[in-house]
C-alpha cells in the first residue's frame, strides 16, 4: 500500500494530529540541511496553494522530517494504532 493511500485512510482528525506533530518537528529541528530540497519546494508550493493538510502534503512533510528528525518522527508515528501502518513505511 501507498504511503498517500495510507494517508487517505487517515481519519481528519487524525490527519490534522498528524500534521501539528510533523510541522512541530519541521519548525524545531537544526537538520535543515538534511532535507531533500525539492521536498521543500513542495511543502512550500502545496502550503501557498492552500493544501497543507492533503495527503500529498502530509507525504511531502513525512519524507522532510524523517530525513531531518528519523527518531523523532518515528516516535510520532508509534504513538497511534492509526499511525502503524506509516511507520512501518517509514522505517522501510
């Protein structure tokens, strides 16, 4: 299964849980220089267009914060039964 299908599967409430914990790591983490750029530019594209709560996006800032905080977002991910199946895409 895809991670954005995964995602779709997400509950809303769930997918804004999800989103506040990733842009917590986003905003926090001095390992900027780990992320993909083009992963960035499109966090960035996706947020001025208004999607940053969609499946893309929430894909767009999983890659960014497992490159940038893999520990911590795994953490994250661990903490929901909701969660398990991206973690374990993640960790893959």
């Amino acid at each position: 299964m895809s991670l954005n299908s995964i995602l779709d599967s997400l509950s809303e409430d769930a997918k804004s849980q999800l989103f506040e914990r990733l842009l917590g790591i986003l905003f926090k983490s001095k390992n900027v220089d780990k992320a993909d750029p083009t992963h960035i530019t499109r966090f960035l594209h996706l947020a001025k267009e208004g999607l940053l709560k969609s499946s893309e996006c929430l894909n767009t800032m999983l890659y960014i914060a497992a490159s940038m905080e893999k520990e911590e977002t795994l953490s994250i991910l661990s903490e929901k039964a909701e969660f398990s199946r991206l973690y374990n895409v993640i960790l893959s």
